[in-house]
C-alpha cells in the first residue's frame, strides 16, 4: 500500500481544520451561536457544523443581526434554511437599538447603518448569555483580520486587543473566559474567496440567487453598482440603470455593490473568481473609509 | 486546481532587515496573488512614503501601529494559490517577543524558510531561527540566501555561507535542508529562475514549495483518535447512536480495528466511522470524523481512541521543552491548567531541569526563573495522567499549553521529551 494513499486534498483539509474548531467550541462553550448574516461565508459555516454534529441537529443557534436594510431575498433565505434544520434563529435588530435609543442613524451622503450593527450584535451577545460567537471571518479578506485567532477573545466591553491575544499553538484552543467576556471562533479562518466557492461547488451548497448573474436596477457609485433600493437616497447627477449584475458579499443593501456579470450557475461563478483581479472587500464601500477601516471596527467589537 | 492538490503550510523568518516582507511581497506577486486594487493601494502608500517604485514588503503591512513603527508586532497569516498547491504562510515578526511567535507560527508549519543576509552570512538570529525550527520539529527547512545582487551573485560566498549554515544544524535534529541564493528584491530565484546565479543547479523557491513531499509530514503509523465531544442525536432515525467525534490526530483507524480507551482501559471494536452521512472504512490524520464502536462504553471529552496493540503512555510525570510566552513569569510551584488534546488538568512545574541560552544555545542550569520568550527543559506534575507520546514522534499528541488560571492566558508552550 503507498502511503501517499493517505494524504488529503486541500479542501477536505479545510473542511477537516474547521470541523474540528466547531466542535471545540462546542466542547468548551456553554452557549455558542452561529452569526448568520445570509451571505455565503456564514451559510458554508452552517453546512460545517451541519458535518460537524450529524446526525444531531446543529447543537446551537443561529443569529441574525438585522440593519433593516436587508435584500429580501437574504431574509427569505435565512427563514428557508432555519426551517430546514430545524435550529432557532435569535434576531438582534438594528432598527431597535435606533428606537431604543441605543444608536443614532448616521447622518450625509454615505450614510449607512454598518457601524451600527456594533452595538446591536454586542447588545444581542450580552441580553442572550451567549458565550462564543461563530463567525465565516476569512485571515485573507483584509489586513486586519490576518492575525486573528481561530479563538478569538473579546474583552467584558466586547472589544478586540490585537496587540495581546493569546497565542495559538498546534490546534489546542485555549476558551478560557471571565465573567462577562467573550469569544469569537473563526473556523474558517484558513480559507480564501476561492476555496469558499471551490467547497460551495463541490458540495452543491444552496446560497442565495443574488450571487448568481441577473437583472436587477442599480446606481453608479464609490466604482461599484449599487443596487436601487427604498433606503437609497439618490444624488442629483445619479442614474438608476438596469444592469446585468451579482454580488461577491452580501451585507446592508446600501453598501454592498454589485459587479457586470454573466455567471449564473456555481461553475461559472468559481470561473469568473479565479480571473478576479480585484479582492471581493473592494466593492465594500464600508472598507473603503480609511486605510484602517476594518481594524477601527473589529477592535469595538465588529464581525 | 486540481482536485487532489495540497495544502502546504510555512513560516518565514527573519526581519525586515533581511527581506523577508521583500521575499513574501514578491512570492505574492510574481505568482499572481495580489489583486489589483491592493496593488493600487500599495502604489499610492509607496508613493506617499516616497519610495521609489512599488515597494513589495507594503504587502504585508498589517496594524495601525505595525505601519506606524514600520515592524511586524503579530504572526500574520498570508494565502495564495498556485495551479499545484495551496499555500499557507505564517509570517512572523523579527524583532519583538521572537521567540513567542517564531513558536507559535512554527507549530503547524511544515516547512521554515530562514532568511540570511547575504552580506552578513550566518549570525546569532540564524542560529536562533534554526534551533526553533529545529525544537518544534518542523519538518523541512529552506535557508534563503538572499541579497545576493549585492556580493555580485558570487558563487563563492554562497558555498561559504551554505557550510557555516550546516556547521550549526549539524548539531541540531533537522531532517531536510536546503538552500537557495536568490535576491528578493529582483526576483531572482523567487518565482522565476535567477539569469544572474547560472551557477546554481537547484529550483526557485516557488518551485521548491510547489513539488516538495510532504505526505510523511504526517505521523502515519501510531493511531490516536482524542475525543472531542460524543453525538448522541436521540431522534427517532438515530435512537440509539452514540458517536465519538474528534479529529485523527495521527495514524489510521480502520473498521473492524480492535481498540483500547484511554486512560480507562477499555476495549471494544470499530463498529463504523462517519463523516456527515458518508459512511468509511477508514480514517487517517488528519481527518474528522466520528467513531461508533461494537460495545457500549463510558467515553467521553479527553478519552482517547488507539489501537490495542499500539497505546500511548500513560503518564502524571512528563518532562518538556517549555517555552515561556507570558509577561508575568512562572510563579515557582504555582498551579496551572494544562492542556493536552482534548484533554484539561491541573498541573504543576516541579523543577527547571536547565534553561538554553537563546544566544549561544548553551544549557544553563541552576536557574529557575522562566519568563517571556524563554525556553527550559522542565518536570511538569499533573493531577491525571495524559496519555502522552514524545513530540518527535507526534507533533499532537507530544504537545500541551499551560494556561494561567489567574488571567486565562496561555502562558506557556511544551513539547514532551
């Protein structure tokens, strides 16, 4: 027998490291919630732990936190999928916290409701005792997100110190919280754009249509088409056109942009990927504020 | 890429001051993986810098205060892919808590690529590059010979530097060694063949990563299955299913195989493994999976599954190579949570058996103090036993962390001796 019988490909490896996060988590949390935001990141998370615990159900929650500026399909994606496995879905809603009192909406131009969700995600952390935090944040989609940890800790004001985290060594995970604290998972952390859609390929995941090529109205702005919507505020000079378009991310449908596509089947969509030349963030106008961003927002507590 | 391609995990070390941000910015972008708005960015701040031309090592630029300070703080993670493998870099810094973090990006790697300055030859951070490499048993290493357009691609320096280098590992238990003259800055040797170093009749270094074996990285022959969590669904279709999830940590489990638990000492047979519904004969490092055997038995999180005829020991008394990662010293006698696969208890540092000079390498003993960065062979006491095999003989099951109770921080990392 040859032992190179015995080696993995890169995508069952993936496959394999982020299981085996997902079910430490499980083992060393109390209370773990999966951050499902309908994008496909958070879905492959889903898949993952659908692996990681079969044949149970996936032992914990998911949790939504809603700008209430959402694509209606995202939403409906999101019920279709919670009633499939039969899980609970724990909703942290934006626009409370704004009636509440909690948040202020953000005033001018590019106004958007993305910072926001900060207090609205650590405020669903706290009311509902929950301990870990999963999330699909990917080491390749910014330089902030490089160095995280596979257990990422949050502080008791749900704060990020990239300069002290705990190193990780080998794959032993160190879960270790006060009272109040707590943690972020990352399972997979090793995974790029591409490998995201290579395994959503290979596996046949479902994922919501906007990411497939279709016809929708859209606005020209910060070099991305931005999908017209009843949140959208319109300047002067701007056109709304009709576009044959999909999205790389799915986030609040004020900000996320669109690019001119004609892939609309996963194959074609895993093609159109390995040409990109641009990163996927790109088209994020949230990132787009300043050098430091992503940074600036992960260390209050951001995704 | 190809269905069957690897995964290939490595760690660069060095600072800035040998071109190892140089060396991964052009790996990067002479392999095509950096997209053209990073590309623009890094225009613009070269720009704003006033450097002349696009300087590559802006790539791996990471924090607001790394940028700021112009030094890496962090191990930082960097991906990218080539038509045969996927590429996993651990890029760690230079000159703050070292050793800290040449440990922890070196844990997973399987091969360390050291950077030496042409110009300067083999110098006392090589030497300390090398003896970590060596010390966490990675193992492959590239020794990188880099600025070789500034000693005029001389043949003769290399071969100088090449024997000073073999000089020192020959002292240290590194498996695999190579060497390449290259120069970062220009390309040579990097990705595409260097026109400059005709001399040299070995690969670039993109060719080296991309055809290297590293299917024996991975210890095949002792099975050990740490139990992570057990799966009992309790649903109508699954009544009486009870499996035992983890990650193979080395070795191959097959059905039919005859098997002892850890520490308890019970044995029984593989009755299936599982991976979601997909049912296997066999399972090998490093697969998950979940494990059903023929009878039932109390098992539970830090039980381990191996086979009968090849067991793990069993012990409350293990000796380490420990590495002190912490601001705040080891507290002589002090308790700690030690972890070991799946695996928690309470344990106690009992004796500093000797401490290495980081610089000469030389042991020192009578010294019991451990603080940040450094490395000791110590007597660890635990309350149970682990179920332990040496580090050189498994990278998983030869490793532990202490963890701190007092602040939850890992303080410490071991590999058993």
């Amino acid at each position: 027998m040859s032992s190179n019988k015995y080696y993995l490909n890169y995508l069952d490896e993936l496959e394999s490291e982020a299981i085996y996060v997902l079910r430490e988590v499980w083992a060393q949390f109390q209370n773990p919630v999966i951050l499902f935001s309908g994008g496909k990141d958070s879905i492959v998370i889903t898949h993952l732990a659908k692996k990681a615990f079969y044949p149970s159900k996936i032992p914990f929650p998911l949790m939504h936190v809603d700008t209430g500026h959402n694509f209606p399909e995202t939403i409906q994606f999101r019920d279709d999928i919670i009633k499939e496995l039969g899980v609970n879905l724990i909703v942290g809603s934006v626009q409370e916290s704004i009636d509440d009192g909690r948040v202020a909406e953000e005033k001018g131009k590019n106004a958007t409701r993305n910072a926001l969700q900060i207090t609205t995600l650590l405020d669903a952390i706290e009311s509902n005792k929950v301990d870990c935090a999963i999330g699909g944040g990917r080491r390749d989609e910014e330089k902030a997100r490089a160095k995280e940890r596979f257990f990422s800790h949050r502080d008791d004001f749900g704060q990020w110190d990239p300069k002290n985290q705990r190193p990780e060594l080998w794959n032993i995970f160190n879960g270790k919280y006060f009272e109040g604290e707590h943690f972020r998972a990352f399972p997979i952390s090793n995974w790029t754009e591409m490998d995201v859609w290579n395994y959503i390929k290979r596996e046949n995941i479902a994922i919501p249509s906007l990411y497939f090529a279709h016809e929708r109205e859209v606005v020209w702005r910060q070099d991305a088409w931005i999908p017209n919507s009843e949140f959208l505020v319109l300047e002067d000079h701007e056109e709304v056109v009709t576009k044959k378009i999909r999205f790389r991310t799915l986030g609040d449908i004020t900000i996320t942009g669109g690019i001119e596509s004609d892939a609309d089947t996963l194959a074609k969509i895993a093609d159109e990927v390995a040409g990109m030349r641009q990163t996927e963030r790109g088209n994020r106008s949230d990132d787009k504020r300043s050098e430091s961003a992503m940074e600036d927002r992960k260390r209050q507590g951001y995704f | 890429m190809l269905d069957n391609n690897q995964l290939l995990r490595f760690t660069t070390a060095g600072s800035v001051d040998d071109g190892k941000s140089t060396l991964i910015g052009r790996l990067l972008y002479d392999s095509k993986s950096i997209f053209e708005d990073q590309l623009q960015a890094i225009e613009n701040t070269s720009k704003k810098r006033g450097h002349a031309g696009v300087d590559l090592a802006l790539f791996t630029d990471g924090l607001k205060d790394e940028r700021e300070q112009g030094i890496t703080i962090d191990v930082a993670y960097r991906y990218f892919t080539t038509p045969k493998r996927k590429f996993i870099i651990a890029d760690t810094p230079g000159h703050i808590q070292y050793t800290r973090n040449m440990v922890t990006g070196a844990s997973t790697a399987n091969v360390a690529t050291i950077l030496i300055d042409a110009r300067h030859g083999v110098i006392e951070q090589t030497k300390r590059h090398a003896f970590i490499a060596s010390l966490l048993n990675i193992p492959h290493v590239i020794v990188c010979v880099n600025k070789m357009d500034l000693v005029d691609y001389s043949e003769d320096v290399f071969n100088d530097i090449v024997s000073q280098f073999e000089q020192i590992s020959s002292k240290m238990l590194i498996k695999d060694v190579r060497f390449i003259p290259m120069s970062a800055l220009n390309g040579d040797n990097v990705v595409n063949r260097s026109e400059n170093m005709t001399w040299y009749q070995g690969s670039p270094m993109l060719n080296m990563l991309e055809t290297m074996h590293i299917s024996s990285d991975v210890n095949k022959v002792d099975a050990r299955f740490p139990v992570q969590t057990v799966l009992r669904p309790q649903n109508d279709t699954h009544r009486d299913y009870r499996g035992y999830a983890g990650r193979v940590a080395s070795g191959v489990l097959r059905v039919g195989d005859e098997i002892t638990v850890m520490p308890s000492g019970f044995t029984s047979v593989i009755k299936a493994i599982n991976l979601n519904d997909q049912e296997l004969k066999e399972a090998f490092a490093p697969q998950s999976v979940s494990i059903q055997l023929e009878d039932d038995i109390d098992i539970g999180r830090g039980d381990m599954i191996v086979r009968s005829n090849n067991k793990p020991e069993a012990s409350q008394d293990i000796e380490v190579m420990l590495c002190w990662l912490n601001n705040t010293p080891a507290k002589p006698r002090a308790k700690y949570t030690i972890k070991h696969t799946s695996n928690d208890q309470k344990a106690m540092i009992k004796d500093v058996v000797y401490k290495i000079d980081i610089e000469s390498l030389n042991r020192v003993e009578g010294d019991d103090s451990l603080s940040m960065n450094d490395i000791a062979k110590v007597k660890i006491r635990t309350t149970k036993p682990l179920m332990v095999d040496t580090y050189r003989e498994n990278r998983f099951t030869g490793s532990i962390i202490l963890v701190d109770d007092s602040t939850n921080e890992t303080v410490a990392a071991g590999m058993i001796v």
